[in-house]
C-alpha cells in the first residue's frame, strides 16, 4: 500500500492595525482539516495565531499575549513598518501571531508535505499570507502551495498575481475535493461527506493544542442578500446540522478537552432552526454539560420570540450580539429589510424578561457606509443606549462583489479595486466630507460611553 498523503494546514499571521481574537479560529480550514483526515490523509496545522506559544511570549521583540474572560484575548504582536498604501495613518502596525522564527521551527519539525493549503481571511490582511507563503516557498521548496478562504474567493486575480502559492483555489468543498483527489493521486474513501454539509465532521480541533475555546457552526447560507454583506458570494449554499450532531460535537470536546466557552460561527443562527439548534439546547437545558455559547456573529432580530429568548438564557447563553444596523426606516429597507426599530425593541426588552442583563445584550451598527452620515449613526446608538443593550459599531469595509462595491467605488477617492489593503476599516476608504475619519473616531467614542455608562431598559 503507497504512503497516505501528508497535507499542511497553514493559518497565516494578520498584519494590522489591531487584531483581537474575538473566538476567532480558522473554521474553513479546521473543516477541510476533518474531511481529509477522514478521506485518509495525514493532517497537520501550523497556526500563525497561537497565542500561547512560549518562545514567541518571551521573545524580547514581541509584546505578549494576554487572556481574558471566555477564551478571548489580545496575540502577541511585533511592530512592523507601515505599507506605502496608509502612509501618513496615525497608527502603529503589527504583525500578529508568533514570531517567525517560530513558525520556521514548527514547519520544519514536520514530515515533508505533498501538499501545503494556506487560508485567508480579510482581503486586506494579505501582506500575512504573502508573507507565510514565502516562508514556506523558502523551508519546503518544491512542494505545491495551494491558497484558499476569503481574500482568494473575493481577489482571486490579486492573490494569483502578488500571493506568490502555485495555485488560488476559491472552490467549494464538493469541487475542491475532486481536485484534492486528482493532485494526490487518491479516491477519497470519505467522498459523500464532502458533498453534503449535513453528512460533513465536525472541525478538527484535535489540531488546535491549547483549546481555550470551541467553534460551532450549526448551519451554513442565509437567506438574506444585504448590499453590504458577501456571505452569499461566500456560501451560496443552505444546510443544517441535525440536533443530534450538533450535541454531539458540544459534549465531545467538553468530554474530551474540557471545553466551557462555544461561539457560533452560523450567519443565520436562529433562522430555520426548529428540527437542529432548538432541540439540541433543549437537551442541554435538560441533560447538559453546563457550558456557555457566545454568538460573535449577529442574531436576526425577528427570530427572538420569547420562546427562543427563555431557551438561549436557560441553556447557557452568555454573549448575544443583535442585528439593528440602523435605525432608519428606509435604510432599514435598501439593506435588507430584515428588522425594524420596533421590532428590535420588542426583541431586547424579552431578552431582559428571559433573564439577559444589559451587559449580555450587544447590538451591531453599521457606520461609514456610502450615503449613511454621522447623525444616523449618533441617533442610532442612542437608541440602543437607551433600550437597554450596548452598541458596537461595525465600521465599513468595502467588500468586492456585493451590490454596494459599486457605490464604494463611486465614492472611494482611493484605488480600492486594485489595492486589497484600503478595505481596512480602520483606514476608511470611503471618508467624504460629510463624513470624515474625524466623525468615524468621534461616533467611536460616543459608542464606547454608551457601552460603559450603559443602563438598564428605560421606561
């Protein structure tokens, strides 16, 4: 019997201004990890984002990371110079992750590859895959690289040009797998697994040494199409896991790694979940383990009946992020038409009535989009202000191939098709003089007031 084919998995570091790990792990990857070691292969990740890796935390050139509260917690980071594109910025810029030579070391402690898949994340954290490719060019030559995940689905023609990997591979996974197949000289022996997300493993956490947290995705596709949003350029695709998939992965690693905090990764948690998420917190409800979800990405307002809000507090719900985006009733309309002020009120006040406190109770708003201005976004985190939950302002990045590219590009007096890296939030390509960065900085701190001096729900 020939070899079994050895593939690296490779999470690239993030070059920012700021970076958190806000339950951030490389979920794609830890998937396509599950599949192939299912399919035969042997499997292994190197994580430019370990934070607890010891010769990075005491390497004099690096600033160490420091936990916090659910697993989350600030990488250990190295200054780097700044690109030509944010000359002028203000801002310190960093490299996140462990210190290269790190990396060098965990690379070559490994069997020699047949093949290296390298993620990507932002579209403007692309220098951090540019920059581990070539290292891998240079510790493996010979072996193919192969980049996928955002940026190469969103800039597939940037990655093929400045990426420097033998191929940009922005396939889902039933495509992806037949030319997995074809490069290694192999039949997957689990190939119906990879054609349905049902029938798919959970992530290969198994990988992941120091598991401070665990991610879940329940289901993958949402049924909204927002100007803003690339989830349906992303994942086209609907499905769900069962209940008894999906209780079966939590009590796994709280058995196996002793597990407490899981955060949902699903773009529509809540929606079309009767026969999977509901029966599945159900018997956590009844049975256990006691553990604590946190839901990073936003819930659908209009999902939260105060059944759903009885059954997200009772079964261990710590960390609730809401949907309002703007309080507007007609932009509220041209974004999806996915919730109404009144609606989201109605929404936090059974949140407080289920159990929630105001501390619990986060609230996305959009801010810096093209036509929005700072007065909308100033009434609007008042409004969350005072109904008893916190605003966090999710500050615009344009996003390639979503209908509001067109608009960015409109508006941008920078070369935001060509150059990945003015996406970056925080450099806010899209400022006009109705809406400066000073306004952005300004809406930030009235945010931040917000959420320390938040109170209770008036009456």
């Amino acid at each position: 019997m020939s070899k079994a084919p050895f593939i690296l998995l490779v999470n690239p570091w993030i070059e920012d201004f700021a970076a958190y790990d806000l339950w951030a792990k490389p979920l794609g990857l830890l998937l396509l990890g599950a599949l192939l070691r299912d399919a035969g292969c042997g499997v292994s990740l190197v994580d430019c984002l370990d934070r607890d890796d010891p010769f990075t935390n005491g390497h004099p050139d690096v600033i160490s990371g420091v936990g916090r509260d659910f697993g989350l917690g600030k990488y250990p980071r190295m200054r780097i110079p700044l690109p030509d594109a944010y000359a002028g910025m203000p801002r310190r810029y960093h490299r996140y992750g462990i210190h290269p030579e790190s990396f060098r070391r965990r690379v070559l402690d490994l069997p020699v590859p047949d093949l290296i898949l390298v993620t990507s994340s932002m579209t403007y954290w692309y220098p951090g895959v540019v920059e581990a490719i070539a290292q891998l060019r240079e510790l493996r030559p010979g072996v193919p690289i192969w980049l996928g995940g955002i940026y190469a689905r969103l800039c597939g023609e940037h990655a093929a040009r400045r990426s420097g990997a033998d191929a940009v591979v922005p396939l889902r996974i039933p495509e992806l797998a037949t030319r997995l197949e074809a490069a290694l000289g192999i039949a997957f022996r689990n190939r119906p697994c990879w054609d349905s997300f049902e029938a798919a493993p959970g992530p290969a956490l198994e990988l992941v040494p120091n598991l401070r947290y665990a991610p879940l995705v329940t289901g993958i596709g949402c049924p909204y199409r927002c100007p803003y949003c690339a989830s349906g350029i992303l994942q086209p695709v609907n499905g769900k896991k069962s209940a008894d998939a999906i209780v079966a992965e939590i009590e796994h690693w709280h058995e196996e790694r002793g597990v407490v905090d899981f955060a949902f990764y699903d773009d529509a948690l809540l929606l079309n979940a009767g026969r999977g998420l509901k029966p599945a917190l159900e018997r956590i409800c009844r049975d256990g383990p006691a553990v604590r979800f946190h839901v990073p990405n936003a819930l659908h307002v209009r999902a939260l009946t105060p059944e759903w809000c009885r059954l997200l507090f009772d079964s261990g719900f710590t960390t609730l992020r809401l949907g309002l985006e703007t309080t507007r009733p007609e932009r509220q309309k041209d974004w999806g038409g996915k919730v109404e002020t009144e609606m989201f009120l109605a929404a936090v006040e059974r949140l407080h009535e289920a159990g929630f406190s105001t501390g619990n109770i986060g609230v996305y708003l959009l801010c810096g989009l093209p036509g929005q201005t700072p007065g909308e976004v100033a009434e609007a985190i008042e409004t969350v202000r005072r109904s008893g939950a916190q605003p966090h302002l999710a500050e615009y990045s344009p996003v390639p191939g979503t209908p509001m590219w067109r608009e960015a590009l409109a508006v941008s007096p920078f070369d935001i098709a060509g150059e990945p890296l003015y996406h970056n939030n925080t450099f806010f390509a899209c400022r006009r003089p109705d809406f400066t960065r000073q306004d952005l900085a300004a809406l930030k701190r009235l945010a931040r007031e917000a959420r320390h001096g938040g109170i209770e729900a008036e009456e």
